[in-house]
C-alpha cells in the first residue's frame, strides 16, 4: 500500500494510460464515494460476450472540441446520485490511475460533467489509504504547463489555418459562442468575436465597408456566421447583407433570418410548401375574436405574439372566455398576434430537431415540468436525446429547406395528425441539443461553412 502520509491538494493533475489520456485536472472531493470522468457519446459494444463502451473524454473545462477516444470494459452499472440530487444509471469502469509517481487501479463512473469547473473528480475510495488532503493547497504531486498540455494534446488540433470566420453575436459569454469559437479554432481556423452593436457600415459604390468600434476594416473575413438575438433582428440582418455585398459568405442570410423570426410569414411559407403546422388563425378587429377562436378549434388555444422568441409573449389560454380576455387585451396593446390549436395529446412533449446543410444532426426531446408554457409545451423541463421517426426527419429538413437556413432549429409536435411542424430558429442555442445527444455540433456547423467555401483540410 502507498505511503498514507502522501499529501495533495484540493486539485490534482491525473493520467490514464489505457485510455490515452495524459493530463486531466481532477477535483479532490472526499465527500464523494465513486470517482467520476466527463464522458460524451457513449456507445455500449459486446465484445467477447463482455460489455464494452467507447466514449469520449473532453480534458479541458473550456475547450469541447478537443476530444480523446477512450474504450473500456464496463464492471458494472450503477444508480450514482449526483451532486444536484438526481439518481441516474451510470457506466462503470477501471483502469489505471497516475498521480504523481503513484499508480493505482480506479473505478471511474462515467458522468455528464458539462458545465462544471473539473472533468474529473478523485473520490473518497480512491484517497482511503493513500492521501491526505490539504485543501489550501492544490497541483501539490505534479504541475503541468500550457505548453505541456499542448505537447499532449497537439495532435488532436488541426494546425492548419485555413479561414478566418467572424462570430456575429452581442455575448462572448454564451454557452453556444463559446463552443462555435472552440470548434472553429480547434478545426484549424482563425476566430474573431465582433459584437453587432459595435459594428457600422460605409454605404459606397466603389468601396463599401464594415467597420469595428476601433476603426478596423472588417472585410478581411471569408465567412461570418450569424448569432442574433431577437432585439437586434433588424441591425444584424442590415450588416448581414453589407457582408454578403463585399463577396463574404454568411452560414445564414438576412432573408432567410427575417422570414424565421416572423411567426406569420413563416407559417404563411409552410402552409405553401404543404408542411403539415397546428392549425393558426389571425384577425385585426376584435369583431372577429370570437369567430378566430372557433376556427383553429375553440379553447384550450395558444396565443402567440408574433414577434416573441424563446417562449416569450406566448400564453395558454384554457377557456373561450379567457381566450377572448387574452386576445382582446393583445390587441388593445396594438400587438400583432396568432392563435394556435392546443396539442394536448403531446403531454407537455416536443422536438427539437438541429438541421446543419439540409441533414439532421442531432435531435433531443423537451418535456415540461409544471412551470411556464411555451408554445404547445412548457417552457424549462428535461430535455434527453431523441430517436426520431422519418417523417419527423424529413420535416425538418423540409423545414429548413423552405426557409433557405443552412443551419436552423426546428420544433416538432407530435399529435394525433403526424408531427407538426412549430416553428424553426434560425439562431438555435447549442447547449441543450449537445448535452443531450453528446454530439459536437459546432464542429458541423463550422464543417458547413468549409463545404460551402470548397476548403479541404490537408
């Protein structure tokens, strides 16, 4: 047994050599049982009668894109509670352990560590018997540079740089920006963070420009991809087009984002393009309420601003009389507004179906918990990763397809009709459908843009 008066700190730098990982940071915590790996993509194999999982590990809280393809032989499978109280089924495995000069077998529970400081946490049966913990201390047994770490890990980075791809956003912060900037650096491209607020435009026969707010020229970029949140539509979607006249790529063009953020228009292309959506009414003069609320099925019926995003300004209304209440109120305010059939039959249940190129590339299902409705569902809940069926597929795409987005977010019901199609972003945040699915999608969308430039890797 090692030496039990081996100190180490709140932190430690730790190794696996079977699963090819030379450098995780693992958080020590003795309040812990089991210790625990991030993992994402997990597929169960038999092999030899035994049952296997390859998976990959993710080493850095703050790059996802770099990736180590691991396999090991599952031990066992248990109900592991996690730190926020929820039980969940969980893979086991073991494999040798290095910290410091010592090496041990360890079990490792193969966790969703998404969003948390450490992908790693050592827990209270690995230290018995070989540590003491001193928590004002911490990388006490083995410090490691960033240089070193890019020795470990430099050949899962494409060192090419091919594109020089601007983000177009108001948040450097947000989950999805972040993950767009990590894929695009990660697959060999240069990344820039331009803040559409602080973006302006020479309007000019000869040399027209975009400017920064330090005076720089910005038509130096091969591709912007757009991320625009619903107040900005207008001014994002002007600088859009200002791009594209300077010969620059956009992953969404300001058409196609205009027409996806108007409720009516898009339901109106739908309806053309014959995709199967809940049955939606409007009406200017509150004359016609009552006749608005008949058409589309009597109550319960949704009621939705048509300028509303992310389940905003969207309300359930469960009676004719409150409907009429809601609707008039609506209009009194000179709001434009839809009303909608109620899916009752989906449960509080729907689809989000992320569409990269006219291919589905992940797709997770949203089930609501007693809280705020969105749509034909609540908004918040549990969201899982979802097995879609082919008709569900091929709306998407169809979807998509209709409003010309090369990358869209399509929200799918199921009803007693077939699905029906909700409504698509064009700006679909990228934390949820990856947490469920453990799909890189920002790596597809920033592989779209190269199909779309003719760029190939070397």
């Amino acid at each position: 047994m090692e030496d039990p008066q081996v100190i180490i700190g709140e932190c430690e730098w730790c190794s696996f050599d079977e699963l090819n990982i030379p450098a995780i940071l693992a958080r020590v915590d003795s309040g812990a049982k089991t210790s625990s790996i991030q993992a994402r993509n997990i597929k169960r194999k038999k092999i030899k009668g035994d049952l296997w999982v390859e998976f990959e590990v993710n080493p850095f809280e703050d790059n996802s894109s770099i990736a180590v393809d691991c396999k090991a032989k599952v031990i066992d499978i248990r109900n592991i509670k996690s730190s926020t109280g929820i039980v969940e089924k969980r893979y086991v495995i073991k494999t040798p352990l290095t910290i410091g000069n010592i090496q041990f077998d360890i079990e490792l529970t193969l966790a969703n560590r998404e969003g948390m400081d450490f992908r790693m946490l050592l827990g209270r049966e690995a230290l018995k018997g070989r540590f003491i913990i001193d928590p004002n201390q911490n990388q006490v047994l083995k410090k490691i540079s960033k240089t070193q770490l890019e020795n470990f890990y430099g050949h899962l980075i494409l060192k090419k740089s091919g594109l020089n791809i601007g983000l177009l956003a108001t948040n450097r912060t947000l989950y999805s920006n972040k993950r767009i900037i990590e894929a695009g650096k990660a697959r060999g491209h240069t990344m820039h963070f331009y803040n559409l607020q602080h973006c302006y435009m020479r309007l000019d026969t000869d040399t027209p420009e975009i400017r920064y707010r330090d005076g720089s020229v910005l038509n130096h970029l091969d591709a912007v991809i757009p991320r625009i949140r619903p107040s900005m539509t207008f001014y994002g979607c002007a600088l859009l087009r200002q791009f594209h006249s300077i010969g620059t790529y956009c992953l969404n063009s300001a058409e196609s984002i205009t027409k996806s953020r108007d409720k009516l228009y898009s339901s109106q292309i739908f309806s053309l393009n014959k995709l199967n959506v809940p049955t939606t009414g409007m009406a200017k003069s509150p004359q016609d309420t009552k006749d608005l609320i008949s058409m589309v099925g009597g109550a319960p019926l949704v009621v939705k601003v048509l300028e509303s995003a992310q389940g905003k300004g969207v309300v359930l209304a469960e009676t004719a009389k409150a409907a009429e209440s809601v609707i008039n109120a609506f209009k009194s305010l000179q709001a434009n507004i839809l009303v909608q059939e109620f899916i009752k039959e989906a449960e509080g249940k729907d689809l989000r179906c992320f569409v990269v190129d006219h291919k589905v590339v992940g797709s997770m299902q949203r089930e609501a918990t007693s809280g705020e409705f969105r749509a034909n569902v609540h908004l918040g809940g549990t969201a899982t990763k979802a097995k879609i069926k082919a008709d569900e597929r091929v709306l998407a795409i169809r979807a998509a397809k209709a409003l010309n987005l090369s990358v869209a977010g399509v929200d799918i019901i199921r009803s007693n009709k077939g699905p029906l199609l909700l409504e698509v972003n064009s700006s679909p945040g990228l934390e949820g459908i990856e947490n469920a699915t453990g799909k890189d999608i920002a790596s597809e969308m920033i592989a779209s843009i190269e199909r779309k430039l003719k760029f190939f890797h070397s």
